[in-house]
C-alpha cells in the first residue's frame, strides 16, 4: 500500500474507533500511526486496540505505529459545597490545602507542589484557561489571589501554573504503571506528558530500556525555554498546542510551533504537529476552512506528521476526518510553493559522512532521472537522515528488524519495507531494486540511489551510495564486489 504524500497522519483510537473494522478503515484511509491515549479506558482496552492493530499489521503487509500517550500529572482543584459558582473579575479568591469543600470565596487545591513554588505575581489558569487569577500572598498552604479574568468555576477542573516550574517529575504511578504495560505490550513510541526538563526525559529512558522511542510532547513553557537539551534527549517531539495555547498567550503558539519543527528537522527527529486540526469534524462531515489552512500550514512548515485527537477516537466521522487530512497533504505536496518552501528551510549542517552522503543522494535525485531512494538502515538514523533532506524522490526505507520498520512510520516520506538481513552491498541493491519494482516505484527501466553502510547491520555507518539500475541483469553485470 503506498501513500500519496510523504507526511505521515496519526490517528487516535477510542470509543469511535475500536474495533477491526474501523480501525482498518482508518489505516487504509490514509493513518500510518495510532494512537493510544493512557488517559482513557482500560488496560484490557489498550491491549485489545493494540492486538488489533497488529492484526491489521500482518493482515495487509505493512508496519504499523503504535503510539502510546502516558497522561502525566493532571492538576485540579478540589470539589464545592453548592455546585458551580461564578467568579467575577477583580474579585478575591483563595485556594488552599483543606479539604472542605469549597464555595465562592475558596477551594482546596490539593497539590503542595503547587504551593512550594509559587510566588506573588504568578498566575494561576482554571478551566484551560477560561479563568486567569494573579497570586497575592502565597504560603506553604495558600495563595490568595485576584481574579483577572472570571468565569464559572466547578469542581474538578484542571489548574494550570504557567509561570514556574513546578517540582513534579512528569511520571506519576500511574504513568509508571502504564508505560510498563505499554513497554510489555511493544509499542513503537511512548508519548511522555508534562515534560519540563531533559531529565523527565532520562527518567523515562531509565524506565523503558530501549523497548519503544520517546515522543516529547512540549505542552510547557518551561520546555519551550529549554527546548535545544530537550530535543537533543528526546527521539522525536509532539507539538502540543492545547495546554502550550492555555499556559502562553495564544499568538505565541505558531511561531513557537515553526521553531520547534524547523529545529526537530535539523536534528533528523521526528516531529508531530498536534491539537484542535480538524476539531469541527467531531460533529461535522466537513472542517472549517480555518481547520484545512491550518494543517495545510504544519505541511508546508515541513512538519513529518499531523495528528487528529478527539476527531478520529470519539468523533462521529473518524474516516472522513483521515481522508480530509490525507486529501490535504496530497494537495499541498503537489503545489509547487511546497517544494520552494521546503527548499528554502533546508539548513542542517553536514558533520559527518553520513550526512555528504545522503546529502549527494537528494542531489543526485533532483538532477537525475531517479524514481527512489533507497536506503538500508538498522536503527532508522539513515532514513530520518534522508527524511531531513526532504527529497522530491519518494524514500524506500529498508531494514531487517521489524521494530525499526514500524518507528520509521512517522518519519518524513519514509516508506518502510521489512527485509531479510543482507552482508553483501550488491545483495543490498538487488533488494533495494525488488523492493521499488514490487511496491510501485519504479519499473525495469527506471534507476534509483541506494545507501547503506559498510559493515552491514551496525548502526550508524552509513557511507556507500550507488545509483542502480532497475534491471537485475544489469546490476549483475557490474563488477564483483
């Protein structure tokens, strides 16, 4: 099955897409990664989506991803005596460590974190910011505030401190609970939530040992202040705009989104842009224009992958809402602005070998008569170094380990194909010629660039490139190796 774009779509799973059939259809709609939200359902309906899944995987040929999103620490207030009330702007209003319920003047809020860190003049947002308070006086159990901007407050609602950094690992029980069941299960990405600083991303790499990538979601503003360390120690990164629109002024958020994406291509990482896409098509067959421009927009920024949340789990029309985003890609990659806009963006220094040599293979393809790259990989650093080039030739990502195959689906273009283990770099290229010929890329009078690296099935070593002609007898006529 080969897409039409290069941009990859993720899909979220839930009570709207649950079983074979739906899920499937999402799949051949166009989703190359589900996933699976740890903050909803059950573990038994984690590991039945996850079976799932796989069944479809085997069913149709073609690696899947699995991205799990651990919920991390949800902070809300405490519940009222009376219901709802209404706050009104300029008011007072306290919150605080009792656990009474509250009424119109105070509620518990019953996270000491919170309180250890605030100062006077930080801000507190209820509600995804619907209501913003101002900290007067604060103490180890209180913080007394003004409110700027009032609204209904009701029990239960999120509480969000934008201006400090909270002293909260962004693991809580719950998250270690579910990433181990993820990890047991073998999920291709762990999404991690709430992240404020690279060592919330080492502490989860403890935990999870190689068994699945780690998928940064930057929500905070802490991480946005930090984002070059966070990137250098995260394996690919989620722009989560919801909390990060909450936590920061709204303008801020699209040039805080294309400076994350341009800055996760440079580092070869994948990055998924996320949050609100399509959110009219929850209830509607068809999005706002708005919704089309604005995933439209993460396309032309380069973005490896755009991800629909409520719209594909809990929506009335999860299908249309994939086949609208791929319709989407398909027409934005076929605009001639698009390659000028990626063009343009291409700035990643060469530092190594590997990078000349994917390098000259994006050049070769843009001056040749080239139909593919090609290019064996035993981690995935050679694709997703392919991938940053953002070629106008399609990208054959071959390897032998089946969990590198399903990681690389979010990579930029990457078109992943499982295949036996090769010693020989012309054995590489006959495989890599099949591989083209049987999945629709080229035919027998076509070439295509194959890469790899020398010693085969050690990673990061690429340093061979060859253009090869698609005719086998042609290939072994060359000279012996």
């Amino acid at each position: 099955m080969r897409r039409l774009r290069n941009v990859k779509i993720v899909a979220t799973l839930g009570p709207s897409s649950s079983d074979y059939e739906m899920i499937r259809a999402l799949f051949e709609a166009g989703a190359d990664v589900f996933r699976l939200n740890m903050s909803h359902g059950t573990h038994d309906d984690f590991r039945a989506r996850h079976g799932i899944i796989r069944q479809i995987e085997k069913d149709t040929g073609r690696p899947i991803a699995i991205l799990a999103d651990l919920q991390g620490p949800k902070l809300r207030c405490g519940v009222f005596a009376n219901g709802p009330h209404q706050l009104e702007d300029g008011q007072a209003f306290r919150f605080d460590l009792d656990e009474t319920p509250g009424d119109a003047t105070r509620v518990c809020l019953p996270h000491k974190e919170i309180f250890d860190a605030l100062e006077p003049g930080a801000t507190l947002l209820v509600n995804d910011g619907k209501i913003r308070l101002i900290v007067g006086d604060c103490g180890a159990d209180f913080a007394n505030c003004k409110v700027i901007a009032g609204g209904e407050i009701s029990e239960r609602k999120g509480v969000n401190v934008p201006d400090v950094i909270l002293p909260l690992a962004a693991l809580t029980e719950k998250d270690r609970i579910d990433l181990e069941v993820a990890c047991a299960q073998g999920v291709d990405w762990l999404a991690l939530s709430f992240v404020q600083r690279p060592a919330d991303i080492q502490e989860a790499k403890a935990l999870v040992k190689g068994r699945a990538a780690i998928m940064t979601k930057v929500e905070k503003p802490a991480a946005v202040k930090v984002f070059d360390d966070i990137l250098a120690a995260s394996d690919g990164i989620m722009v989560a705009r919801g909390d990060l629109g909450v936590e920061l002024p709204v303008q801020n958020v699209p040039p805080i989104q294309k400076q994350l994406v341009r800055k996760s291509r440079a580092a070869a990482k994948p990055v998924i842009v996320a949050t609100q896409m399509l959110e009219s098509m929850i209830t509607s067959p068809m999005p706002t224009r708005a919704e089309v421009s604005d995933v439209a927009t993460a396309i032309y920024e380069g973005a490896d992958a755009v991800m629909l949340s409520a719209e594909s789990a809990a929506g009335q029309y999860p299908v249309e809402a994939v086949t609208t985003m791929n319709n989407v890609a398909i027409e934005v990659e076929s605009d001639p602005t698009y390659r000028d806009v990626i063009e343009a963006s291409r700035g990643a220094k060469k530092q190594s070998v590997a990078d000349g040599i994917v390098s000259a293979a994006r050049e070769i393809a843009e001056t040749a008569d080239i139909q593919a790259i090609a290019c064996f990989t035993q981690s995935g650093t050679t694709a997703a170094l392919v991938a940053r080039e953002r070629p106008n030739v399609p990208i054959l990502a071959l390897t032998s380990v089946t969990a590198t195959a399903r990681r690389m689906c979010l990579t930029w273009g990457a078109h992943c194909v499982v295949t036996e283990e090769v010693g020989r770099f012309k054995e590489a290229v006959v495989r890599a010629v099949r591989a083209a010929i049987g999945d629709g890329f080229a035919d027998k009078s076509d070439q295509i660039v194959v890469t790899a690296g020398v010693p085969f099935n050690q990673a990061g070593t690429t340093n061979i490139l060859r253009v090869a002609p698609c005719d086998e007898r042609l290939i072994y006529r060359a000279e012996p190796e």
